[in-house]
C-alpha cells in the first residue's frame, strides 16, 4: 500500500502525559499525581455546566446546526450565527482552514515557537511551513516573511502558547493592514480570556477584527477558562465566506451531544470563568516570585500558564525528576527549548510544585 | 481568498433531522416528536454505561493513547491493541484512510447507494469517486469496475446504510482473493452487530479478515447498537503498518474524555446490547408485516433500520407527512430513489408510526 508521500514527514503531535500513564509507569497513585501540562482549568468546570449535563441524551446525535451554541456566542461575541464555525476543539478549525485553501504549494507563516498544530496540520496537506527568526511574535519579522514568501495563511496566537506573550490588539491592526485580502490570517485566541483580564490592550474584540479584515478568522475554544477541555469544542468567527467554505470540510456531528449541551451551558456562567481567571493571576504571581527569588528566567504570561527557562535549570532533567515524583509539567525540548511551562494550578497544588522545584534546584 | 478548487463540487452531508428543529419549525412538543431517522438506539444508553460517568472529569484532557478502550476492543476482537485507531465515529476513520492515501488521481470505489461519507470525504480530497451500477452490493458488479478503474480504496457496507442489506462473510472472502494487496479494502461493519444476530454466515471477524487479507481495515461503531450515537466513537482494524498510517493523520484528543469513559463501559454491557438488538429484530417484524399486508416493497434488513420503497408511495411526501406529525424518518430522495427508511424504534414509537403510515395510505 502507497501511502501518501506527506507521512513520511510526520511527527504526531506530543501530548501532555495523562495521569494514566503515570500510574501505569511509575506507580504512583492517582490522587497524587498533578497534573500541570495541559493548560487545563484546575478548578474544573462550572458546577452549573455539571449538573445540566443530561446523559440520557449520550445515545442521540446532536443538533448538527448547533443552533443554540451558535446562537449563545454570536450574542457573547455581538456576531451573527452564520459568522461561526463549530470545532472539536480550536484545533479542529486550523485543519479546516488549511484543508479549504489547500492546493500544491500551500504555504503557511507562524511564529518561531508557537501552537505545534499549525505546523503539524500544515505538513498533513503538505503545505511549507515558514517560521519566523524570533521565537516569540515579532511582526516586523512576520511582514517580511510575508513579503518574501507570499504565505497562504497566517497564524498568530494572541497569547502564544508554549511562550505565553501576547501582542497587543493595535499592533495586530496595524501588520493586518499591510497584508493582502488574500491572505487568510488566523488570529487564535484560545487563551484570550486571560489576557483580557490582564490587559484591556491585548483584548481581541473578533467582531471589529472580522469586519474591518474580512480575511481574519478568530478562534476561541472551551477548553481552557471554560474548563471543559476534555469535551472538545472550539469556535471560529469569520466573515460569511469563509465559514461556507469552511462547513464544507466540517464533517457532520463533529462535538459529541454532551459537549454541546455543556458549552451552551459553560458560556452563560461568566462568573465562573470570571472568578477562575482572577485566582489563576494570583496563583501565577507566586511562580513568578519564586523565579525572581531563585534567579529563574521566565516569560511574563497572558495565559494560565508560565514558561520557565533558565540556564540554571537543564528543562528534561527537571520535568524528569518532577514527573518521578508525581508532578507532570510540559517540557520545552521538543521545541527546540531549555525551558518548560507549568500550568498554574490550585493554590495547593503550586504549593506542591514549587516546593518540589524547590528540592531539586537544592539537590 | 481562494478555497480549494475540490470545494466546488462538494454538498454537505444531509443529517437526519434534529428533535431541536422540528421544535423550532412545527412548533410540535419535543415529547411528542419520534425521531427515527438517524439509526439510534430507541433503547438509549446501558444504565451501566449511564452510572459510570464522572462528569467531574469535562476539564481534563483524554488519555489521548486510548489505552484502556484499545485494551477492551483488542480482547473483544482478539487482535492486539496496536490493530486498533480510535475515530471520532467510524466516519472519522474513513477520512483517515483517504486522507493516508491521498494522491493526485485517487480514486475510491463504492456500491451504486451507501454510506454518504465515503464519497463526500473522497470528493473533499479531490478523489474520484467510482460507484457500481447497481444500488445494492454486487460483487461481480465491484470486480468488473476494479478491474477497469483500479480504485485505491474499495468501501464495502456490510450491513449497507442506508438499504440494509448484507453481503455474507464467504462471498467478501471470494473477492478479496481477487484483489491486489496495494487496494485498500474498507469493511465497514457499523451495523454489524445487528447482521451477527440474524445471520452467522453475514457475521465478520475482523482478525481472521486482517491476517489474511492484510490490506482490509475493518471499521465498527459505538453510534449504533452500543447507544452512543451522540459521543462519536468509532473504531477502525487493520495490519500495523496501516494504523501506523492512520495514527498521523489522527488529531490529538479526537474524542471526548466522556466518551472514552462512555465506550470503555458500553464495551462491557454486551447484555445489553444482546437484548437491545433482540428487541430491534421483534420490532422489525411488525414494519415487515405492515409492508406484506399493505403490499408495500421493502428490502429484507440485517441492520436496526427498514426501507420501503415501493410506487405506492411517493416518499417525500410521505416523510413530509410524518414530520408534520411529529414523526421523523429519512427520506432517500437524494440518493435518487423513492424509498424512506425508519429506524426501528422502541415498541410504542414503532405503534404510532406504523399508525401514521397507514393513515397517510388511507387518506
């Protein structure tokens, strides 16, 4: 059998280790083991999301027009329904998004260390990806890649996830008006609930963006302030031909009928999303205390996470050590990167972490 | 900005009608709206199923190796786990191996009418899609045109959707002993359960098919007769060589944290499901009894579905008919024929539409 000559260059893409395996591996009991690698909501989902859940309904497709949902954010977002596209997961509208402009010699642009999906989606449709020099997002480099390369698509993560910095709303209008109407340009706003909390600069408003850059989708996910990153639901706001193009590659009853029920749910509890972000910014200053106690570069984040990088710290042997002792973290290498990125967990947890940090520096 | 030329050419999936809608259009009552349309199970979710669920666990990630649930489907099959990919529905699977095998000038090779998905995810690849002459699966119908066109993939489904009628195991074997191990040979066993019950000699074993035809992937599903239409959990068995393949173009986390709880318990009902499917074929024998007494035409079916099609009744309006009443089955007219199928549904669904039916007949 002749598999497409694509996979050849193929590395799937690495996930956090789950709890499971850390079990199965080394033995440690479920209950005490942290894990801190995902970028999860540690204080879970709304207990308003969890008791609407109706099971009953696990034997039924759902909705397939996920009217409701759409509805919910077209309200939340000031858009109209048919300005969203539904994912399972964000991640899911990145590979629509390469898979509608697809054709030989796709190119993309992204950032020197950044969402590997974006890459990894690329290389699936066997489109060139470009990164920029810089590892975080300088768009000075980003608007010469774009006028050397010509690139298809443009992501910009705004924050950027594994770093953590966030470009601020005018600098990203700024670079949009030198690109052409041709050029898609993925604004992914998976974390933004957070950096709009920090920072009113860095707040994306995606109606504005989708009406003054009718090439720009934005993507929001569920995952992350919305706690329900095991049901995999994201969104997409764009201007009405690109969500047509892009319901063309969605295949039907692509989130399950609970994730539904639970994202509908999820978005009308702000309060909930509201109350987890200001704990996650209180819990983040002790990481952040702790670096500068202990002489540890980190990156300051808009995010629920902190990327620590340090000549003081080898990143594998510390994630190795930390993972002996039940504490599962993301580890940076596989980007290329002496660093690692800790989700910023529940005050006990960072208590556990840091203390744990702590030892092994003291080894 | 220029969508894929493939994009074109492409409708999308016509999912059966959602409860929600008819709600929404006929202002029914949503208890008094019987949805069969889309093969559920009428009989829901096993209460083990139901009970089993930690809802607690929305937030987090999905052990995204499927351990456990690979375990369970490599012990019920007897194959081993790394004979195993886990879908988003069977339907995702299919998009795996196109996507695996994709080429200029793929072409895929299917029966006269079947399973929508095969041709619309080969279309969004661009593949051409071949179909037989005749609706039903014809064997010597697929040799001729494999012989002719040599399709890379061949889809056989067994039972078929949406007609319902099944190959038996002895007559795939003959064909496959004909086929070049370079074609993909998909068997696509979603209603496969159902064909066990009824007819051992239409009964597939997916280990016994992948030693000795090791290019087929078996495909099975939790959507039918496990009652989880609505969690999206598929399965595809095949030679390691061939998941390997579909393991790169699988996402991270393509299914839910829920529905990996959900499958790995359903998995362990088969009660259930024993008495579910048993149920199914008592029903059936009413709607057959119905077509005999009314001289309607109806295709003997080994899945949890009966087709009629018959000149006496003109199917989009009788379906018309029926939504107007709060009944929802699946028209066929845009699969070019008058004909409709209904899901067998439980005993007092099954009374009213066999009511409905007949008051449509008479007026």
């Amino acid at each position: 059998m002749h598999f497409t000559r694509v996979l050849q260059h193929i590395t799937s893409y690495e996930a956090g280790k789950p709890i499971e395996l850390v079990v199965r591996e080394y033995g440690i009991k479920r209950e005490d083991i942290i894990k801190l690698a995902s970028n999860e909501n540690p204080y879970g989902t709304s207990p308003k999301v969890l008791q609407s859940i109706q099971l009953e309904a696990m034997s039924l497709y759902p909705d397939d027009s996920y009217y409701e949902l759409k509805d919910g954010l077209a309200a939340h977002y000031g858009v109209d329904s048919q300005n969203i596209v539904i994912g399972s997961g964000s991640d899911q509208i990145i590979e629509f998004c390469i898979h509608a402009l697809h054709k030989e010699g796709l190119k993309i642009l992204h950032a020197g260390v950044t969402f590997a999906m974006y890459g990894i989606y690329a290389k699936l449709y066997g489109a060139e990806v470009i990164k920029t020099p810089d590892n975080a997002h300088n768009l000075a480099q980003f608007l010469e890649s774009y006028q050397t390369h010509k690139p298809d698509i443009i992501f910009l993560c705004v924050p950027n996830n594994p770093l953590g910095e966030c470009l601020e709303s005018k600098q990203i209008e700024d670079f949009l008006a030198q690109i052409s109407p041709d050029t898609l340009v993925v604004i992914d706003g998976a974390y933004q609930e957070y950096a709009t909390y920090k920072d009113s600069a860095r707040s994306i408003n995606p109606s504005h963006f989708i009406t003054t850059y009718p090439n720009v989708i934005y993507l929001g996910t569920f995952s992350k302030a919305y706690g329900l990153g095991g049901m995999r639901v994201g969104y997409g706001i764009a201007q009405k031909d690109i969500i047509t193009a892009l319901h063309k590659v969605r295949p039907p009853f692509n989130i399950t009928t609970l994730s539904l029920q639970a994202a509908i749910q999820a978005l009308k509890d702000q309060e909930f999303i509201h109350s987890c972000i200001q704990k996650n910014f209180e819990e983040m200053a002790r990481y952040e205390k702790f670096a500068k106690d202990h002489a540890i570069e980190y990156i300051p984040s808009y995010t629920n996470f902190i990327t620590y990088h340090s000549d003081k710290i080898q990143s594998s042997k510390c994630c190795q050590w930390l993972l002996e002792r039940g504490i599962i973290v993301r580890d940076l290498a596989s980007y290329g990167l002496n660093a690692f990125r800790i989700t910023i967990g529940t005050k006990e947890q960072n208590t556990r972490v840091l203390a744990c940090i702590q030892q092994y520096l003291e080894q």
